[in-house]
C-alpha cells in the first residue's frame, strides 16, 4: 500500500499481487497491475486513515477473487462474509433479502451495481447480495475456532497444562474422522445424527472387542459436544442441532475399575524396603517418597518451585499454589506439613535445587513410575498405582479418627460444610499427619 500525492491531494496506490493479474479490473474493464484511487483530501492524517480502509476493502476482495472455484464451501463463504463487511453490509442470504423491502435493499443494490466508471467486481456484488450460499467449516476448523475463542479461559494454566486439554479435543476429533471418514470435510451443519450415531457404533464394537472401554468413548463424546456447542453459542449459530449431544455409554458395561489404596504393611515393608525404589532416578524417587506422609498430588509436588519448600520453618511444611499452572480447584491451594521419610525426601530435593527434570511432567513421571512399579513386583495389585499413595493417605487419616475437615485440608478436598476459622491451621494438620507417619 502506499500514497501519492498529485496537485495536493492524496491518492491511494496499491498493487495487485502477481498470482492475480488478469483478473483485478480497471475502469475500462482491462485487467490491471496497481489500483490507484483518489482519497480526496489534501490532510496527510485523514488521507493515512482512508488509505488503510480501503486497504482492507481490497485485500477482502482480493481474497475473494482467489479462492476460485475449487474453494471450499465454508472458506468462500467466509470470504463472502468479509467482504460484503466490508463495504458496510452485514451478510445476508439473498432468499432472505427477497423478503425486504426495495427501500431497504436499495443501498445493497446500488454498492453492488457501482458506478459506470467504476462498477462492481461480480464476485464482490455477489457477496453484497448474498449470492454465496451459507457453509459452516468442518469440524477440525471449529476446533481451531474453538480453541481461539476460549482461550481467556485457559490464562492460567501453564503452557503444559493448554496442550494436555488440547490433546484428547483434538484425539476426539480425528477418532471422528477416522469413523466416518466421509464427513471429515463437510460443514458441521451437514454433520447429522446418523452420521454420530456411526461413530457411537464405531465406539461400540471397539468395546465389545475388549480395545477400550466405555468411559474413553464417553470421553471423546463430551469432547465433541462440548466443542459444538460452545462454538454455536459464540459464533451466533444457536439454532444448529449438536449431533454430538446425548450419545453417552452406560459405565455399567464397563468392568468396575477402581484406584485402590496401598495398604499399610505393603508401604512399610515393599515400598520402603531397603533398595526397593534405587532403581529410580533420584529425583523420580524422592517425589515418589515425598506423597508417602503427605497426600499430595504428583503434580502438586512436580510443579512446586523451590521457595515453596519451606523446609526451615518450625514446622518445615510444603506450599501448593498456582505459580503458572491452574490448580485442579481453588481449594487445593493449601500447605502441607513434612515429616519422616517425605520430609527426608524433601530435604533431598532441595539439596539438589528443586524439581528440574520432571517441572510439570506429572505425566512422564507417573508412566516412569508405573512401569517401575509393575517391572519390580512393587505394585500389590495390577490396579495399584502411583496415585493409589494419595489414597493410602485418605484411608490411613480415616482409621486414625482424623476429622473430615482436617482431611479435606491436608488432602486439598472441598469441604461440603460451611467453613469457618482456619480448621486448626498447620499445626492440626501436622499433628494429624503424625498420627501415620512413616
């Protein structure tokens, strides 16, 4: 884009891209390298103003010019849109500008016909006239959409924690796609129920083949609609039927699947025995360690920086917070109190200057630690995990009499009766914490 000035007055010039000569048209009709128009007006601000209004005028209509063709319906149809804001008009159907009045059309029609000097490309007068028929994009384009037009929601979370709920949106998408592959590029307004109910079935005989289980289908199904609906309602497209809605498995076909705790005497006498756990690097191990006496969420212990070790404090204790992360709910913001061997273990990580190899890799570090489990005969029994020490916790706090606001406290729960005070603070929670400690 540029601006020249001609017997003081300003001229706005911009030249047409290569891969569209022969189709930008001058005055005479004849195709054209550079489009030059007068801005008039003689006021350098105002002239700025005007040329980059018209510079978006043009790219629209340009852009619409090049998609052809072979665009795709919902791709030319934006374009469309674009370009008929562009000349001031909202885009309207032209089914449904026949049923306005002359006198309301009157200024479509007269910015589509333009001017016998200067009259309007047909690919823009048919975007002003709502020529163009209306075509919603496929559904991995409204994921994008969807990802963009959610985004504030998601400020917090750090950049780990947007790809990891980013991931299964987009697994739910190409499980889609690789089911009813024949809509992988239709519109989703063409996107029927048939058409989900195909992928249910998909689903279906995935499960009773024994691959998978109903509650990764429900998944990827709360997935969809989540991203169908949400899209809708912010794009203006609320009379859109979600295809996706109400497709859930009954979990009562799955096997019952539970995260068992450890029990005492396996924590005591496997877990903690003398080189049970050497076979993990150290820090792996002492996080691992660390969830023993504590309750603690991998994650929590995983993405904690290392001023919030306070392990001088007269009662040395470990402080969970956001610290560029979002915590799994505002109420597991909390400070747990460090004692034997997870204090040991603490104590070990800050000699080395805090979590560095597993910083908020909670997942690399449970499927290290799962596997060294499994491989070592430390799991007691094939449900058993990692996180079934977070269990082993609640389970041990319960059978020491431990009241259950002090254990929503340490274990970062909700409490679901209205909270007054502190609930005993840190040294409650230190003092229950003693009652199982190892």
């Amino acid at each position: 884009m540029g601006l020249t000035l001609d017997r003081g007055r300003y001229y706005f010039v911009m030249n047409v891209p290569k891969h569209l000569f022969g189709k930008v048209l001058g005055r005479a009709g004849q195709p054209v390298r550079q489009v030059r128009q007068a801005l008039r007006t003689a006021d350098l601000s105002v002239a700025k103003r005007k040329a980059f209004e018209l510079e978006e005028l043009k790219r629209s209509e340009w852009h619409l010019l090049e998609m052809g063709e072979e665009a795709l319906a919902h791709e030319k149809f934006a374009a469309a849109r674009r370009t008929a804001e562009s000349r001031g008009f909202d885009y309207v159907p032209s089914d449904n500008l026949l049923r306005r009045t002359f006198e309301e059309n009157l200024p479509r029609l007269m910015a589509a016909a333009g001017t016998e000097a200067q009259p309007t490309p047909p690919e823009v007068a048919e975007a002003i006239l709502g020529g163009v028929q209306v075509a919603l994009p496929p559904l991995r384009t409204v994921l994008q959409e969807f990802v963009e037009l959610t985004k504030t929601k998601h400020l917090r979370k750090s950049d780990r924690q947007r790809h990891l709920w980013r991931l299964p949106r987009e697994r739910a998408v190409s499980n889609f796609e690789k089911a009813v592959p024949r809509r992988a590029k239709v519109g989703i307004d063409r996107i029927t129920r048939e058409d989900a109910l195909a992928f249910r079935a998909w689903w279906a005989a995935r499960i009773e083949a024994g691959e998978t289980r109903a509650e990764t289908a429900n998944k990827d199904f709360g997935h969809l609609s989540q991203i169908v609906r949400h899209w809708c309602e912010l794009k203006g497209h609320t009379d859109l039927e979600n295809s996706f809605a109400k497709l859930r498995f009954d979990r009562a076909i799955d096997p019952e699947v539970t995260r068992p705790p450890f029990s005492r005497q396996w924590v005591e006498t496997r877990l903690l025995a003398p080189g049970a756990l050497d076979g993990l690097n150290a820090e792996a191990r002492d996080a691992f360690v660390m969830l023993i006496n504590t309750g603690l969420r991998p994650s929590e212990v995983l993405s904690c920086p290392l001023e919030d070790f306070c392990l001088e404090d007269p009662i040395p204790f470990l402080r969970v917070a956001p610290h560029g992360r979002e915590l799994k709910q505002r109420h597991t913001a909390r400070e747990i109190p460090l004692l034997g061997v997870s204090l040991t273990a603490a104590q070990r990580i800050v000699a080395r200057d805090g979590i560095q190899r597993y910083w908020h890799k909670a997942t690399s570090w449970s499927n290290l630690v799962n596997k060294y489990l499994e491989t070592n005969g430390l799991k007691e029994t094939p449900a058993h995990t990692a996180y079934s020490l977070r269990h082993y916790v609640e389970d041990a706090l319960l059978t020491a009499g431990i009241d259950d606001r002090v254990r929503a406290d340490i274990l970062g729960h909700k409490y679901k009766r209205p909270v007054y005070g502190s609930g005993g603070g840190l040294a409650l929670r230190h003092q229950a914490l003693a009652e199982i400690a190892l």
